[in-house]
C-alpha cells in the first residue's frame, strides 16, 4: 500500500483507494477506525452522562427539603450508588477514552490506533457493563445500594443478591478500560511520526500516556477485590468477614489503592485537554513544558502512596497518619507547578474568550478552588471533622464537575469543528457555559457549609439547620442538569449543518491535528507527516 | 468571619428561619479547638494563596486580552521562577503539617481515662456499655415517623433525637471503644471533635474531656444500610453529682425491670404493648404493615416462621440469623419487649394464630 501512496498527490490520500466507511449499521458494529471507535465512546458517554445525572436529580429533588417525599431510603442508596459508578466508570472514563482515540493519532501523525480490532472490542463490551449493571435496579432487591465506594461488609454479607451482576458488571468495564489503555500505550510509543521525540509530544498525548500506565496498574486491583467479594459472598471465603477472621478494613485499603490513582486517571487527561486549549486562547507558548511533563509524572508516581488518606478514621496507627498525611500535602507542589505554568502561559499573551477558553478558565479557578479543599482534607486530624460530610462531597465534585466535565466540555468545543467540519454556534456555546457555571457553583458551593456545619454524606434525610444550603444546591443542579440541553442541541445542530471550518479553525492553533482538512477525512496520515 | 460569609450569602439568598452556619463547630474540648485553629490556619493559607494566584489571572485577562491590542510575548520557559514556585509551597505545607502532627499525637493519647465506654453500632441504633459499670443500654432514634413523612410538624431537634441518651461526666477523660455488630458505621459528635469508625472484629479508641454539661448531638458518618440516616447520637454531658445521680438510677431501674418481668399480662396488653416496640425495632425493616420488602426483609404477615411454632418464631428474635440484616434482640429489648412483640407478631399485622408467650418463658 505504501508504494501506491507514493504514487499519489498527498490530498487525494483519502477516498481515492482507501476504502470509505462502510454503509449503515455495520459501519459502527465492525469498525476499526479510530475516529468511529472515538465518535462512539463519546456518544455512549454522553449518554452516560444523562442517565447518571438524572439520578443526582432524583437525589438532589429528594433533598430539596427535609423529610422524606419522592422517594424510599432504600432507593435512595442505591441512587447515590449508581449516580457515583455511572459517573466515574460510564461518563468520564470513556469520554476521555473517545477523545484519546480521536486526538492520539491525530496529535502525534499516526494512521490510526497500533491495535484497531481490539479497540472496536474494547470500546463494544462497555455497553453490556452498563446494560448489566443498570438492570439491577429492577431486581428483586434493587441494585447496588453501598454507595460506589462499596465498603464490605455492606456489599458482601449485607448485600442484595444483585450484587453478583455488580461484580460482573465492573470485571468487564475493567477488561475494557486495560485495553484501552494497552493500546493508547502502544500507539504511542510505536506509532509516532518520524522526528516526534518524546518530548515534542502534546501534552495531552503525554498526560494519556501517563494516565494509561496508571489504568494498567490500577484496574487489575479493582478486578482483584471484587473477586474477593465474589468468593466471600458465593464460595465461603472470609477475606473481608470478621466473623470468619476476615479483614473489613482490608477491603478499604485494596479498594483505595485503585481507587485514588482512579482519581487521577479521571484528571490528568484533563489537564492535558487544558495545556492544549490556554496556549492556542493566549496565543503564546505553554509555560513550562517539561516540568509540565514531570509535574503530571510526579502526580501520578505520588498517587500510589496517599491511599490511606480515605481512611483517616479507620483507626490506623499514628504513624501511619502521620506518613499519608505527609505524602498527600506533597501532591499539593507539583499541582501547584502545573496551575502556575497556565497562567503563566496566559500572562502577557494575547487572549480571546471563545467557548472551549472559557471552559479552560472555569476549569482553573473552580479545579484549583477543588485542590484547596483536598489540601484542608489531607491534613489528617482536621479531616476526623471533615471526613464522611458533604464537605467532602463538595471536594471531590469540584475536581470532578468543572474540573474533568468541564475539561471534557471544552474539548468538544476545540475539537468539534475538526470532526464534523462545522463551525460551532458561539452564542450557544457561551449560554451552556455560564449556565453550567452558575448552575455548578450553586450546587457544590454550598455543600462546603453544611459540610462543616455537620451534615453526613449518604443521606436522605437531614436535620433542619441544613434546610437552606440544601434547597439551594437542589435549584443549582437542576439549572446545570438542564443546561446540558443546550449543550446537545449545539451538537446535534453542529454536525447536521452550520458553517464550514477552515483546517486551523482556531487563529492560535498549533499542531498536526490542524494540519488535516476540516472534517478530518476517514483515513489521515496514510502517509507520516514531517515534523521539524 | 463567619458572621462575613453569612453576610455576604445572604445578600443574594432570602432570608429564612433555619440557621445559616456556615463553618466548623468550634466544639467544647480542647481538642476539638485545637482542631478548629488548624482548619481556619490551612483556611487562610488557601486563600493567601488563591488571592495571589487568582489576581495575577484575572490580571491578564483584563490586561493581555486581544481586543485590547495585545500581542502574545514569546518566552516560555524561566527556570528561576519554577524552582521558586515548587519550593514556596514545599516550605508552606512543612510549616503546616508540624502543628497538624503535634495535635495527632494528642488525639492517639488514650491512656489514663476515668470512664470507659463501649460503644457499639447496630443497624441501625447504638449500643453504649459502660465497662466499670453494670450499665448497657440501646439508644434508638425518636423522631416519629409521621414527622419524617411529613404528616405532623418537625420539632427542632428533627433526626438529631434518642430515646435514651448516652450519658458521661464533665471534666473527666471519657475513652470509647468503638466497633460494631454488623456493618461498618462511624461515630460522630462535631462538638468533640471525635469521629471513628466502627468496624465489626475491631475495636478503635478515641477519648474526650468535655468542659461544658450540656446535650451535644450527632450522627453516624458511614454509610450502613438503609437506615443510615436514622441512627442519631445524643451525648448529655453532666456535673459530677448528677452523673452520679444518674448511674445509681440506672441500676434502681434495672431491679425494676427484672421484676416486672416476673408478673403475668393479658394478651389484649401484650399486643397493644408489642405494636409499640414493632414500630420502634422491626418496622424499619419488615415495615409497619408487617409486608417487608421483596427480595431484602421478608414479611412477617403469612410468614411461616410468624405462623408456625412460637417457639421457633422466638428464636429467631432472641438471637437473630448470623449472616443476615436479622439481628439478635436478646440483649437489646426486655423480656417484657420481647414477649409483647413476638405475641403482637402473630395477632397482628394480619396474623391470627391465637397464642401468646409470657416474659416469663422468654426468660428460660
Ligand atoms: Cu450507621
């Protein structure tokens, strides 16, 4: 093929010999293409998204006031629980899956993915988890109701028999996440244009790469301790069972060693999608690129020694406090580095506030305002105050909302004109934008307050001093519920019609993904480009 | 500088009755003040630092924006000011973590307590055990469910109420030894800064010195079940003279009830007795109508064990099911209780077997 490629002028590259994409449903059941592969993580993901945010409505109408109205305690848990896993393993995992499998090869001049088969795989086993899992709901018993973190024994001895397709559920959103990653990795590392070094690679290349090494380390452990469960709740084993000279807190510590490199795996895509968006808005160079590189390595090495820090109240040792303390503030330095470089990349530059900047910027102000508050939380003695209250909740959906949704948002407003061809409606845009800004403040802010003021997470029903904050949060999420609305109606207009785009789209962008014809044909970089 | 905060939110929020607290409860130990200064120290680190940061943002986006005639600089790279931006907050959280690991260290200093406390979480209730003393005691919550279903008016202390309070002296080093019965819970009071979790097979310590009597509430932090939100702590914090008071009472009304177990009642008393203690212990679980919920509690109305033998239905209560949500209530309900209950059981809720248990015989 290569030699034929010769032969021919480099823009007839595409259609002319290669074949298209094949017609109607088969198209998507059997690609291999990286761009159908990514365009369906990213649709699934939406979709996700919906659902589980229709859950945190269901929560967030149930607590618009005290006493209990919509619904039972018991559905409620299991809300909270779906909610927490549909969000984590359904709606942020696979969106930046989608954008890696679009972006990667595009960023750094390959043809497509090193692995195409096993990507179709990857990304067509996802459904079934999620069909899986959210069936449960309607079994005798209802669906998981431990809240994601599942806590044994709650979700073993204690669980509804549900629990089993739970299990089942997540061993095959692990399977997918370990391939996806196998594959980001191999791409990356085998499937560069010639002259892309390491060291030219965007940084949400680089940030991918980390984060996959991260998945391969981590989802095996997931896979591990649900198997415990497994055997614990149908083959007699005690691994987590004190009656049976288990380990309750066992579960924990296994559960957070995957769990808090989880956390990162959900923001350090996200602080690559920021690297890339500041500079092309600022018009200036990224500040800093290597320690952006070491900050983003360092964060992820750290990640694997803070675990603990979930578990301040469990009861460990002092030195054990002391030593997780320690290692948490740590993760504080290199955070910090990678905020300074963006403004600094924004200081004396040249700025302009279209849609995907504004999102970049709320990502800065409100993810940083997430990185104060896990910096109150790390500091153990103070967090037997904090820990387990909505304090908590308003932390961890700081960093999670406009910080890896937000990141996400303002991808597909950079990326999106570059996949359909379209220029996006900015009017538009900016309404989802300040919608979801108002909306998201207004939900998580006042969490802070009840937090510190003694409000548990997990319930569904609560004292009166915290009636007011409550109801407020309540009307925040339904205003950012809602305004995604805006944001699918954008899209849905976007690819159907709108204005052409230009290759560059963006007057600042930089790199090979803008280098390629606007929509990106279905076959790119057939031939390497050159990089100097 | 919380009355600052409040103030600004309620510019923009209507006023309304409930309270607007908005920070940490400083709490009445010296700890939990400790506590308090090293959240509000961390607090003003955070936002010397985001005015400094933040101010240098919107800096430039006000001043090196486009439509203002900037033009980009070209320079990236300043490894002066890198190394200085990593070690500034390095020094800074060193500085933080000194006095954090100092008040640690004081919270881990059990020893040398004057009263030892056993505390013991249950689905979804507390069990309080005082070690040096022949007290033992359930503390359920006592907010009626019509106040939960929003049928009568919430009093003040809505979800925050027990039936019997876990009582301790001021002024004196009190330890509890926390763990559970079943699931994880966690132990809570703001006001003692004191929070553990309790975890079945282990037992963890925490101890408090509370310098103020007075009633301090809280709540169970770790998710437990279905109920989680429903298992409340009430702590009445009492001078010397009263706790002691208190403790001799405590042993009077266990004679009391000893004795009590030893009369005979009629059926028409048992039952109407028994409904009383089904709503407070089983309902949650087998509801009020006594249908259970499909597929997690069964039904206790046309059960075969509420049906069959007396004998086997009492078992079950007395000592629960090892391995499921069904608890023991031996120990938790008096035999008075416990006759009533399993008596209303099988003449109510749609049940009519007829027969009755005695205390007496729940005694053997
Ligand atoms: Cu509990």
């Amino acid at each position: 093929m290569a030699t034929v490629d010769i032969d021919l002028p480099h823009v007839k590259d595409d259609d002319s010999h290669h074949h298209g994409p094949a017609k109607g449903l088969g198209r998507w059941l059997y690609t291999t293409n990286h761009k159908d592969i990514g365009s369906m993580y990213l649709i699934f993901s939406l979709c996700m998204f919906m659902i589980g945010g229709m859950m945190a409505l269901v929560i967030r109408a149930e607590l618009f006031q005290p006493g209990l109205q919509l619904v039972e305690p018991g559905f409620f848990n299991q809300m909270t629980t779906m909610h927490g896993l549909i969000m984590v393993f359904g709606a942020v995992m696979p969106a930046f899956v989608g954008l890696a499998n679009w972006m990667v090869p595009l960023q750094i001049g390959a043809p497509d993915m090193a692995l195409p088969r096993m990507n179709n795989w990857s990304f067509w086993i996802l459904p079934f988890a999620f069909l899986i899992l959210l069936s449960s709901l309607f079994m005798p018993g209802g669906g998981p109701n431990f809240g994601w973190t599942f806590y044994a024994p709650l979700s073993t001895t204690y669980a509804p028999d549900s629990v089993t397709f739970f299990i089942f559920g997540v061993h095959i959103m692990g399977a997918s996440s370990i391939m996806g990653a196998i594959n980001i990795i191999a791409t990356i590392l085998n499937m560069r244009a010639p002259g892309m070094t390491m060291m030219k690679l965007p940084l949400f290349v680089w940030t991918w790469l980390i984060t996959a090494f991260l998945l391969i380390a981590v989802m095996p452990v997931l896979a591990g301790v649900v198997t415990m469960m497994l055997m614990d709740i149908h083959f007699g084993t005690s691994f987590f069972n004190a009656a049976g000279g288990g380990d309750p807190v066992l579960f924990q510590h296994i559960f957070w060693f995957f769990g808090h490199p989880e956390v990162y795996i959900m923001i350090l895509p996200a602080f690559g999608i920021i690297s890339e968006i500041i500079p092309t808005f600022a018009r200036k160079r990224l500040f800093g690129y290597s320690s952006m590189v070491y900050a983003v390595a360092s964060i992820a090495l750290l990640s694997f020694v803070v675990w603990a820090h979930h578990m301040f109240t469990v009861g460990m040792p002092l030195v054990g406090e002391v030593f997780f303390m320690f290692a948490t503030m740590l993760i504080a330095v290199p955070t910090g580095v990678k905020v300074f470089n963006w403004i600094a990349t924004m200081f004396r530059g040249s700025m302009t506030f279209e849609t995907p900047m504004l999102f970049a910027l709320a990502f800065v102000v409100l993810f940083t305002l997430g990185g104060f508050s896990g910096l109150m939380l790390a500091i153990a003695p103070a967090d037997f105050q904090y820990h387990d209250t909505y304090f908590v909740v308003a932390h961890f959906h700081y960093v999670l909302v406009p910080g890896a949704i937000f990141s996400i948002m303002a991808a597909a407003y950079y990326w999106l004109p570059k996949w359909t061809g379209h220029v996006l409606n900015e009017t538009m845009g900016k309404t989802h934008f300040w919608l979801s800004f108002v909306g998201v403040n207004l939900t998580f802010f006042p969490m802070h307050f009840v937090g510190l003021a003694g409000m548990p997470r997990r319930i569904p029903d609560y004292a009166l001093q915290f009636a007011d904050f409550n109801s407020m949060a309540s009307v925040g999420a339904f205003i950012f519920g809602f305004s995604q609305l805006v944001f699918i109606y954008n899209v849905v207009q976007n690819v159907r019609a709108g204005q052409k785009a230009t290759d560059r789209v963006w007057e600042g962008a930089h790199g090979l993904e803008w280098t390629v014809p606007s929509p990106a044909p279905y076959h790119t970089f057939s031939t390497p480009p050159k990089i100097d | 500088m919380t009355k600052a905060m409040v103030l600004a939110l309620s510019l923009f929020v209507l006023p309304a009755k409930a309270d607007w607290q908005v920070n940490m409860t400083q709490g009445v130990t010296e700890l939990s003040r400790e506590i308090f200064d090293l959240h509000m120290l961390i607090f003003w680190i955070c936002v010397v630092i985001g005015v400094a940061v933040f101010g240098v943002m919107f800096y430039s986006i006000f001043k090196h924006r486009k439509s203002k005639g900037a033009v980009a600089e070209h320079w990236h790279e300043n490894t002066t000011v890198e190394v200085i931006w990593t070690v500034v907050p390095f020094v800074i959280l060193i500085s933080m973590a000194v006095p954090a690991t100092a008040t640690l260290i004081n919270m881990y200093d059990t020893s040398e307590a004057d009263v030892d406390i056993q505390v013991t979480g249950y689905q979804w209730k507390w069990r309080y055990q005082y070690l040096n003393e022949d007290i033992d005691f359930f503390s359920n919550l006592s907010t009626p469910r019509d106040e939960i279903n929003n049928v009568q008016v919430k009093n003040s202390n809505y979800l925050l109420e027990v039936d019997k309070p876990l009582v301790i002296p001021v002024n004196k080093k009190v330890r509890f030894l926390i763990t559970s019965n079943d699931v994880i819970h966690s132990w809570w009071v703001p006001n003692f800064a004191v929070k553990k979790d309790a975890i079945p097979g282990f037992v963890n310590e925490s101890w408090v010195r509370v310098e103020e009597p007075g009633i301090y509430r809280g709540q169970c932090t770790e998710l437990c079940g279905k109920e989680h939100g429903f298992m409340p702590i009430v702590v009445e914090v009492k001078a010397e003279a009263d706790y002691a008071r208190w403790v001799a009472d405590q042993k009077a009304m266990k004679l009391i009830s000893a004795g009590a177990a030893s009369q005979n009642y009629a059926v028409a008393d048992l039952i109407a007795k028994g409904e009383g203690v089904y709503n407070a212990a089983c309902a949650g679980c087998h509801q009020v109508n006594g249908q259970g919920m499909p597929g997690a509690f069964p039904a206790i109305t046309a059960s075969a064990i509420a049906t069959g033998p007396i004998q086997k239905h009492l078992d079950i209560v007395l000592n629960g099911k090892a391995g499921t949500a069904m608890q023991a209530f031996k120990q938790q309900l008096s035999a008075v209780d416990l006759a009533a209950v399993v008596t209303f059981q099988r003449n109510g809720l749609g049940n009519s077997v007829g027969d009755s248990i005695q205390p007496s015989a729940v005694q053997q």
